[in-house]
C-alpha cells in the first residue's frame, strides 16, 4: 500500500514536546480508536482519516457515520467507536479546540471527559497526559497486573485506587507519569507477562509475588 504524503500519524505514543492541534486531536482520535485493539490497528484508523483529509473535528461531525465506519473499519468495534469520535468531535468543538479545552481545571475535565458516551477512565486520562500534557495518571491493564502481584494494591482495586497510589507517592508532573507508564508498559511486555518471568525482573526484590517465586 502506497502511504499519501502527510497520512501517516503525526503522533506516536511516547511522543515528547509540545503537540501541535493536529496532533493533539490524532492522540485523542488514537486514545479512542485503541479501544479493545492494537496501536497498529488504531495507527491504520488514522491513517486512513488523514488520507481521506478527514482528521478535523468538524469534518469528523459532518461526514455521514457509515463513511467514518468505513475509514476506521481496521480499529474494530468500528460501529461503536464512530459514535464515540463523532460524541468527542461534537463536544470539543465547543470548546474552541482541544488545546485550550483540556488547559481548564484538571478535575473537572476529567468528569466531563468520563461523563462523555465511550470514554472510561482510562481513555481520559490517556487524553488529558498524552494530548493535553496535563499530570493525569494513566492505569491501564498492566498497571493493575504489576501493582497487585508485588503488592502496591490488592487484585481487586479499582481504577481510581491504583491511580491514587502513584499519584499520592510521585511529584505532580506530567513527563513523569508518562516515564512511569511506558516503564511499567515495558516491564509488562519483557517481564510481568501474564505468565510471569520473574527471572532478571529488576523488580523482583521487592515484589509478593515474585519474592515467593
Ligand atoms: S517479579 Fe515477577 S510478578 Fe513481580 S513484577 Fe516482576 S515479573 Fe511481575
């Protein structure tokens, strides 16, 4: 497949400095469109709203839903994410642009976010760290793994308890919780699998679980 000049996402995960409105729209399109899926697929998505130069928000509320279906078909789920971008590309129009929207005071975005139609904990917090470079701690699956099986928390904490822990021991920065995150997204990927190689695990010190291994 022949990839268009100025298709390919402008954003990557992990990606540092100051985001142009582009590009915190892309994170935010990405933070939805991963949903259930591999970056790849969501990164496809992407892809091919930019190729159709329908990566704005006002294109993403006017285009009929079976053409976006159709341009994120790869994201899976694709029915229901189209009704979540169109809901996200509805209501930040309203607010003269992402950037200056998720600038407002941090608790409250985090409600609005989470009280809009497909968007959970995580997917905001993922918007407010990644697109608004606010300190938001993002918890995802691996974060509840690692931090129950060396014992941060118990197995059935709920988000906002994970989320507390860091947030109640670490400085108040957004590059940090975003270090954080991708170490513990590589600790999970090397290590802390779903079936544990504890052996060379830097953590395994002090970990429960690994301890006892
Ligand atoms: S020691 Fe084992 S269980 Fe503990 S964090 Fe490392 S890989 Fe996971």
């Amino acid at each position: 497949m022949t990839r268009g000049r100025g298709t390919t996402p402008s954003y990557r995960p992990g990606s540092r400095g100051r985001l142009t409105e582009r590009q915190r729209l892309e994170v935010c399109l990405g933070a939805l469109l991963t949903q259930n899926t591999a970056w790849t697929n969501a990164s496809r998505a992407i892809e091919a709203l930019n190729r159709a130069d329908s990566a704005r928000l006002d294109k993403l509320v006017r285009m009929p839903s079976r053409r976006l279906e159709d341009l994120i078909r790869s994201s899976g789920y694709f029915r229901q994410k189209a009704i979540k971008l169109k809901t996200f590309a509805k209501h930040a129009l309203t607010k003269a642009g992402i950037g200056r929207w998720l600038a407002g005071p941090l608790p409250l975005l985090r409600e609005e976010l989470r009280s809009l139609h497909g968007i959970g904990p995580e997917t905001a917090d993922s918007i407010l760290l990644y697109a608004g470079g606010r300190p938001s701690f993002v918890v995802d699956a691996y974060t509840l793994r690692i931090g129950s099986r060396i014992g941060w928390f118990g197995q059935g904490a709920s988000y906002d308890e994970a989320a507390s822990f860091f947030t109640g021991r670490l400085a108040v920065s957004a590059e940090l919780y975003a270090e954080y995150h991708a170490l513990i997204v590589e600790l999970a990927k090397r290590h802390c699998r779903k079936k544990p190689v504890c052996e060379g695990c830097p953590l395994r010190k002090g970990c429960r679980r690994g301890s006892a291994s």
